[in-house]
C-alpha cells in the first residue's frame, strides 16, 4: 500500500523522492512542482506493466495530479 505525504512534508524532503506529475497535458497551465517528471497516469502505468521504469525501482516515489497541485505549490514556493 502507498503512503501518504503531506506537501510540507515533501517540501522538507523534496531532495529524497523522485516526484511524478501524473496530469494530462492540458493540466499543466496551474503550474508544477521543480525538479518533477511529467509523466501522465496513463503513460505511467503503461511503462510499469512493460517495465520501462525500472531506473526508478528502489527510490521514493511521490506523484501528484490536479488535485493536490494548488497546495503543493502554495506550500513549495
């Protein structure tokens, strides 16, 4: 099961998670977080199941999505 990270958390962490923006193209115009990958959902569970992100096993991985977005970046900046 995931974990959950609250943004202030992840603020004072950033440097330990790989971060993943899981939005769609057209729900970028809100911003992002630095440093993040732009990966959207779709694509990223269709590189897992074809195991074209294995670079990443291993690491801390935190996604967001246009959910979150508006706090998160509240909070980075």
């Amino acid at each position: 099961m995931a974990e959950k990270i609250t943004a202030s958390a992840l603020k004072s962490q950033k440097n330990d998670f790989v971060v993943i923006d899981v939005r769609e193209d057209d729900e970028l115009e809100g911003g992002k977080i630095d440093g993040s990958i732009h990966m959207p959902l779709g694509l990223s569970i269709r590189n897992a199941k074809k195991k074209q992100i294995e670079d990443l096993r291993g690491k801390k991985i935190c996604t967001y999505c246009g959910l979150v977005i508006e706090e998160i970046l509240l909070l980075m900046n």
